[in-house]
C-alpha cells in the first residue's frame, strides 16, 4: 500500500438502515488494496433508483434480472460519483494520484455467461457502487454518498478539467442515455419520441440528436421538465395531462408515427400510449419496468415492431458518453436544479422523494 496522505482517520457515510430511513454515520476509512483506488468525492448525484430503494424498491434487480430482489438493509447508496484520487492500492498508480475522475459504477464477474458473450452489464454477480445487492464481507458497501470512497481502478475514469465534478455527477445516466439509443438504433433522419424527461429523459434526447435523429418529440405531465426541454432544444413538446400525444406525434411524423420511443416511466399507461404512436418497423425501448400488468393484443405488435429494455451501460460508453459532455454535444447543467452539501442529505432526499412539489430534476450532493 502506498503511504496516505492529509487522509482523516473517519470517513462520513449516507446509510440507508432500512425502508425511509437514511442515517449520516462516521465510521473508520477503509484503504485501498491492490486494485482499487480511494478517491475524495468531489460531488455524487442522487438518482431515481436510488429514491426507489428509499422507498423499499430495487430497481437494479426488476430492470435487470426480472426478479423482485429485496433491497438489503444498512447500504450506502450513490453511484453517480466524480471526485479526485488521493490513495492508491497499487504502487505502480502513483501518477494517478490527484487525477479528477468520473466513476464506473459497477464491475461483473467476468466468467457468466453474460460477460463472456460482451453483455456485462446483464451479469447477475455485478457489483455496484451504492447498492449493497452482492458486497460479501463488507461491513459497508463503497457508496458515493460519502467523503472519500473506495473505487476499482480500471473503473476509475479520466475526466477533463472543461466538466466539473457536478456535471461529471450525470456521466453515469449519460452512459445510460448512450446505451439506450445503441438499444433503439437510433439513426440518420429517425423521429425520436422521448415520454418522460427526467434527467435520463432529457440526455437520451440530446444523444438521439447527435446519432442524426431529425426531430426528438418530448413529453412529460410536468411544466419544468418540459421548459428545459425546450432550452436543451427538443423539437416538440407534449404536456400528456393536457395534449393528445398521438395526435400530435402522427402530426409531426407525417403520419408514420416515431421511428423509436424511448419510455422512461415505465408503466401500462405510458406503455400504451408509446405504443399506439411506435411507427411499423420501429424499436419501442424501456428504461424502466415495474411489476405492473399490461393486457394487450398481439396485433399491437404487427407491422415489425420490436420492443426491448435498456439496461445499465457497456463499460466503453462511459467514454463515449465522457467525450459527448466534454465536446459539449450534450448540456447537464439546464436539469441540476438542487445543490446540497452532504450534512444536507436529509433535506436533499425530501426534495429528490418529492420532486414535483419542488420542481426538482435532479439533486447533487456535494463536500462540506
């Protein structure tokens, strides 16, 4: 092990005890092994998901594997990680030390099935930075809601000075956002229509825009994410409490309906009615499922329409997805709404678990 340095013998973490209860905890810091980095947060996101498992949910197991997995109790959540290396497990990394790094948020067991056939991220033994679904013989699991956290080394990704940590928060759901358009094949003179423009909504339309799409139709029951939507550039803008979403899409694709829709609410209405405007030979792609139950007929399917789930990301389209915010193809800044510091925690996830009451997009914590 390298020698330490200006390192606090505590480390402050954000546990999550148990359903609705998250708990700011100081605990001793762990050092880096062979292998793995220790990086001081420079600021972690808090995603959806992790809302969800706030809420008792696991997410990464329904997306993922289809299972109903509980979420075990005393986890530090936080993927959505960029800070700075300050300790390093292998001697031969030592010019890594202060390198501004975005995070790789999981690694797999590299012998599945999955992962020798270049689906990693569908590997069932993953292990995931700010989920506690497979750490064995950790007390606490790396977590991004921390000070200093401890990160693989290969997962720790260079990232220019031109992005700030708070931008880099959002590399993760970039990553996501990539991948999810590779899913839906996205292509020159495509018609996108995006249901749900969160914050993974809102960077899967402006991918969709650098893959040559020609017009990106946008909607969402809110006003705010529908007025960043139209600052980041998204085409047409669908209020679906108000406006009649086939109608206007028909009207906007000549009649042809879009070539691929992306769905990141994930439920039987958002599914019907992403559906009834998926032009023939179109790919309707989910970002997220429930248990929800949807009855349909076969004939919803005709015309070669394809359905499919996006999961996670392929580790090169982290890169990909580092390259699009430090060109500037893609702005995260217009959708981080909220700022908190990590003794703020408490007041960030009441504002992330109601976002609509405080017009949240989403919520960064960052350093003290």
């Amino acid at each position: 092990m390298t020698k330490r340095y200006n390192i606090p013998e505590k480390n402050r973490i954000v546990v999550l005890e148990r359903k609705g209860k998250i708990q700011l905890k100081e605990v001793p810091i762990k050092h880096p092994e062979k292998g793995w980095d220790l990086i001081k947060v420079g600021a972690c996101g808090i995603c959806g998901s992790d809302v969800r498992y706030f809420l008792g949910e696991n997410p990464w197991a329904l997306h993922t594997l289809g299972i109903n997995e509980e979420m075990p109790a005393n986890s530090v959540l936080g993927h959505e990680v960029a800070g700075t290396i300050v300790e390093v497990g292998d001697p031969e990394n030592k010019d890594r030390l202060g390198e501004r790094v975005g995070i790789i948020a999981f690694d797999t067991c590299k012998k599945c099935y999955h992962c020798r056939h270049g689906m990693h991220n569908l590997c069932e033994n993953t292990l995931h930075i700010g989920h506690d679904g497979r750490w064995k013989d950790w007390e606490y699991n790396p977590g991004g809601y921390a000070d200093y956290m401890l990160i693989w080394d290969d997962k720790a990704h260079h990232i220019p000075d031109n992005i700030s940590f708070i931008e880099a928060t959002q590399l993760d759901g970039l990553a996501v956002a990539v991948h999810a358009n590779n899913r839906g094949n996205v292509k020159p003179g495509d018609n996108v229509l995006v249901i749900g423009l969160g914050a993974i909504g809102l960077m899967l339309s402006q991918v969709a825009y650098t893959r040559g799409a020609i017009k990106v139709i946008g909607a969402d029951i809110h006003e705010k994410p529908l007025e960043i939507a139209e600052k980041i550039g998204v085409d047409v803008l669908i209020n679906s409490r108000k406006d009649d979403l086939l109608k206007i899409v028909m009207k906007e694709t000549k009649g042809i309906g879009a070539n691929v829709v992306f769905d990141t609410v994930g439920s039987a209405e958002s599914f019907l009615k992403g559906m009834n405007a998926l032009a023939r030979g179109g790919t309707y792609v989910l970002l997220a499922v429930s248990q929800e139950e949807v009855k349909i007929p076969l004939t919803f399917f005709a015309g070669e329409k394809v359905v499919t789930t996006s999961a996670n990301n392929l580790f090169p389209e982290y890169t990909t997805a580092v390259e699009l915010l430090s060109s500037g193809r893609v702005k995260v800044k217009p959708f981080i709404t909220h700022v908190f510091k990590l003794s703020e925690v408490y007041e960030a996830f009441k504002v992330a678990v109601n976002k609509d009451e405080y017009e949240a997009i989403k919520v960064v914590l960052v350093p003290d």
